[in-house]
C-alpha cells in the first residue's frame, strides 16, 4: 500500500482505470485511456490497475463496477466513477484539476 501512496501523491492528477482483461466495458477502454494519455502527455498520469493482481487495494478502495476510475491529485481523490466514459469527457474532468 504503500507504493500506491506514492503513487497518488504527486502534483499533476493521476487516474488511476481498475480493470480486469476478463471484463469487455475494461477491454473496451484501453484505447480510451491511451488517447487520454496521449492527449494530456505530462500534464497528468494514467495508471491501469489490473483488479485481479490487486486485489487488496480494491477491496480498500471498495472497487465493485468494472471499470472504476478514480483521479486523485495530489494524495486526495477528486473524482470517482464506475462505467465506461469517452476520451473527451475523462480529458475534460482532469484539465479541472491540471
């Protein structure tokens, strides 16, 4: 756990996609999320975390829907949602907290 607050607590927002290979809506938002990543380049992170390899952090985080995403910024979560979204929509919410 303590990997992951180092993750999270930095400057720039970090969204953080919780997914499983197992799950379509998951699949389905990779080439979501690297559009995202592509597009807001070093002004933010994009972090997938594969809910099966991770199951500690989930179960803390109370991750249930597939796919969830979380920004955090600077240590504190600023946004959460479960389902899919589109690369413009996710780009919008993290320019709110660039």
């Amino acid at each position: 756990m303590s990997k992951f607050g180092e993750l999270i607590d930095v400057e720039v927002p970090v969204l953080l996609d919780f997914y499983t290979e197992w799950n379509e809506q998951s699949t389905t938002m990779h080439a979501v999320l690297r559009d995202v990543a592509a597009a807001l380049g070093d002004k933010a992170k994009v972090i997938k975390i594969d809910v099966d390899k991770n199951e500690e952090l989930a179960e803390a985080l109370r991750v249930k829907g597939l796919p969830t995403l979380i920004i955090y910024k600077d240590g504190e979560m600023k946004w959460r949602q479960s389902g899919e979204q589109d690369a413009n929509t996710l780009i919008g919410i993290i320019q709110q907290y660039i």
